[in-house]
C-alpha cells in the first residue's frame, strides 16, 4: 500500500514544551510528491515504528488512529515487520507502510530502508517500545526527524527530545502506546482496537467455510501456538479439550496456525484422532477472516488472540508468564483462565524457568470446556 513520499520538514518547535530542533532532515527527496497543507505549527509527516510482532501491532491501531485524529492533515507512515505489517491493509488512519526485513537479512537491509526514510523528511518519529530496543533506537536517530518521542531509558533519555516515564508494569500495552499521542495533548479515547476486512478477504471466509461444511453459528476456532514455549497450553490439553468438546457439545472445531505451527497441529490431530479441518497460512488477512466467521475462539496469549479480539470475537485464554494487567484481551466478553497463587505467575519469561511449566499446566481441558460453555450461553450464535 506504498503511496509517494512527502517532502518538507517543518522548520521551528511546533509542539508547546518541546525543544528547538536539533537539526532537520537535508536531504534532496527525489521520490517525493508535494507536501499536505498544514496548519502552521503541526508536522506534515510522522513516522509510527512497530516492528515487532502481531499483537503488538494489533494493540497499536487504536493509538494510530488517535494520532491521525490529532493530526489529520499529517501523512502517517508505519515502519512494520513482515510478520505484522498486513494487519494495517484498508487501514484508513494510516497512508504508507514500510517493511524492515527479519533475521539475518535485518543488517543488510537497514542502509537501503535508512536512505528511504531520510528522503520523507519526517518531523516527527514516534518510538512506542516501552523497552528499549537497540534496532528502533538506531533507525529514530537515521531517519533524520526533527522530533523523537518514546519512553525513558538510558540512551532515549539523552537522544531524544521529550520522552515519557517509563510505564508501570500493569499498564496496559493499548493505553502506555496511546500515552505518546497524548503527549500532544487534545486526544480523545481512541477507543478499543478494530481490524478493517477487505471485501475479497471476507468472501474467501465465507467460500472456505462452506468448502469444509463448517456453519458460521457453531465454530470453534483453536491457536495452538505461541511465540515463546511458555506461552502455549499443553499440547495434551488440547487434545483433551478437543475431545470434550466433540462429545459435549454441537460445536465445530477448526485449528488455525501459520506455517511454523504444523507439526504441533499435525500431532493435535494425530492424538485426536479426529478428521478436523486445519487453515494453515502465511496469509494474515485470510486467517483474521476465517477468525471473525468463529461463534468463539480459544489460543494462548499471542498475537491471534488480541486479533480476535479486535475482530469482536469472543475469547477464551490463558495467562501463564504474560502479565494480566499489560496484556490482557480488550472488549470481549473474554475469559481468561489462571493457576491462580503460584508466586511466578506473569513472570515474563520465555521459557518456563522452574521447568514445570505449572501456569499452564495446571489450567484443566475441564475448565476451559466450562468457559467455553459459559461465553456459548451468555453470547448470540
């Protein structure tokens, strides 16, 4: 959804309390096209930097479109991942996203993106991280904008202009990433986050979930994965929950995972001993429509279950070493489940430390089939 560039910086301090200018972008902005008309005192372009993973971009779109509402007149360019750029497609607050690549081939492509940032000219980047990452630090000092903004921390309090405390840790990921839009002062409640589904998106929901014999008022969507171990409920767990599910109730069951997640899938279905259907995709947009067709969705806490979330599903989940108050599912209703009393409880490691994974183990196939059960009765098919 790349759209021309815009080139100009606006010269002077145009936010009340913020420093003068520690020198703009220079740079000759071949590719750019004329910049917006402006009110005097307001950047003509922002950069927003999220290039992390799903959820985290996921629980920015209220804070974009919070931002587009300050400054509607801006252009608004989001640096992205591969893996969460998709998710602002049909994005109507945000006018351009740039991709940095992953892994190995992140250092390589960093000279080339720099240079392409440096021709916006943007007045203003804005670094949500709440912790600090060496990668969106370099990239805020690069892209040669006249402001930066973030959170406090030992470099970020002496390179960039206004910076935030640091967020205490039950703060919630939405709220601290609108924290920096309020900042400007002027900011509604941008309120919950809501995906945008294209038209072609939505009909191939439709046409595969006919395809499979699946009927939209009976569906159980499972996410069996996570990005750290310690995130994922037992794979025994959803065996058993699967089969609870099929002898108790009329519900259908469709497992859902990117191409990384297969072999745990395939192992669910092989213990099962079910012949369920399975979407597995690199397509975010598709698995978000397939996601918004489910009567109730069940995952750890990752990415998918903020999108369903967003996509007014729904949901049932499991806190086990993410902290309640930072990450927890927004709108609802939710139901999320707990081994409540273990000291480590929201640890935030990725790995179970005590290796025994108790958080997560001891949450029961019996209870998430109750909660299950519950949200089924309390919600319209």
């Amino acid at each position: 959804m790349s759209r021309p560039a815009i080139a100009g910086s606006q010269q002077g301090t145009f936010f009340p309390g913020f420093p003068p200018s520690l020198g703009g972008a220079k740079q000759a902005a071949a590719d750019a096209s004329p910049p917006f008309a402006v009110p005097a005192g307001e950047p003509r372009t922002i950069l927003f930097l999220r290039i992390d993973r799903i959820g985290d971009m996921v629980l920015s779109l209220p804070a974009l479109r919070a931002l587009k509402s300050r400054f509607p007149r801006a252009k608004l360019t989001v640096l992205a991942s591969p893996s969460n750029q998709a998710l602002l497609r049909h994005d109507p607050d945000v006018d351009e996203v740039l991709v940095l690549n992953s892994g190995r081939r992140r250092l390589l492509h960093l000279p080339a993106l720099v240079t392409r940032l440096r021709r916006r000219r943007f007045s203003l980047v804005l670094d949500p991280l709440p912790a600090e990452d060496p990668t969106v630090l370099l990239l805020s000092l690069l892209c040669g904008a006249d402001r930066r903004v973030g959170f406090g921390g030992s470099l970020r309090s002496r390179l960039y202009h206004t910076v935030l405390p640091p967020p205490p840790p039950t703060r919630h990921f939405r709220d601290l990433t609108c924290d920096l839009i309020r900042l400007f002062g002027n900011v509604d409640d941008p309120g919950l986050p809501r995906l945008v589904l294209g038209s072609e998106e939505k009909d191939f929901a439709r046409r595969w979930f006919a395809e499979q014999g699946l009927a939209e008022s009976a569906v159980i969507g499972i996410h069996p994965g996570g990005y750290y171990p310690s995130q994922r409920w037992p794979l025994e767990h959803h065996v058993a929950l699967i089969r609870l599910l099929k002898a108790g109730s009329p519900g259908q069951v469709l497992l859902l995972g990117g191409e990384a997640e297969v072999p745990l899938i395939q192992e669910i279905r092989r213990r099962c001993e079910l012949d369920l259907p399975v979407f597995i995709s690199r397509d975010l947009r598709r698995a978000a429509a397939l996601i918004a067709r489910c009567r109730i969705f069940i995952g750890n806490n990752s990415g998918p279950l903020h999108l369903a979330a967003a996509l007014g599903r729904p949901t049932v989940s499991f806190r086990g070493p993410t902290r309640s108050g930072r990450w927890s599912p927004l709108g609802g209703p939710h139901r999320v489940l707990e081994r409540r009393g273990l000291s480590c409880l929201g640890c935030e490691k990725g790995i179970c430390p005590r290796k025994t994974h108790e958080c997560l183990v001891g949450v029961s196939p019996a209870e998430v089939f109750a909660a299950v059960e519950d949200l089924r009765r309390k919600t319209p098919a």
